[in-house]
C-alpha cells in the first residue's frame, strides 16, 4: 500500500518512496527546505549571540558608552572618539 504526503514547500500531493521521509516531493523542494531550516537556525542563534552580547557589551574606551553588538569587535564607538584618545 503506497503512502501519499503533501509536499511542505509546493504542496503538491505525491507517493512516498521507501527510504524517504515524506517531507518533500523532489530533490529541488528539499534543497529550498533545507536552506530554510538553516537560515531560520541562524536567525535564531544571532538572536540568541545579541542577547548573550548585551548582558556583557563592550564599553568604548574614551566615551564609556555601550558598543553596539555590530562593533562589538571595536575598542571605540566612532572614529572620533578613536582619534582624541
């Protein structure tokens, strides 16, 4: 007896095969699936990194202000301050 699924990225309706899951209907929808776990995985550890981040930011070192998690690699916030130390 054959297994029908629904694809989750086309929605078309197809035959499991055996040794498949049943997610996707062709190799193509489960590249597109997999690239959107993986993006979604990624979103959801920067989110996770910003927050880890803020309860431990780095401060500029002439300013004494918060350096945003994008400068995080920085000692200053602005070439400015960077530039009269």
């Amino acid at each position: 007896m054959s297994k029908l699924s629904n694809c989750e990225i086309c929605s078309i309706n197809f035959t499991v095969k055996s040794g498949c899951t049943g997610r996707y209907c062709s190799s193509k929808c489960f590249k597109l699936g997999r690239t959107i776990e993986y993006r979604e995985k990624a979103a959801k550890d920067l989110v996770i990194k910003i927050e880890k981040y803020s309860l431990e930011s780095k401060i500029c070192k002439r300013c004494n202000i918060k350096l945003s998690y994008e400068k995080r690699m920085n000692s200053f916030c602005s070439r400015n301050c960077s530039s009269n130390l």
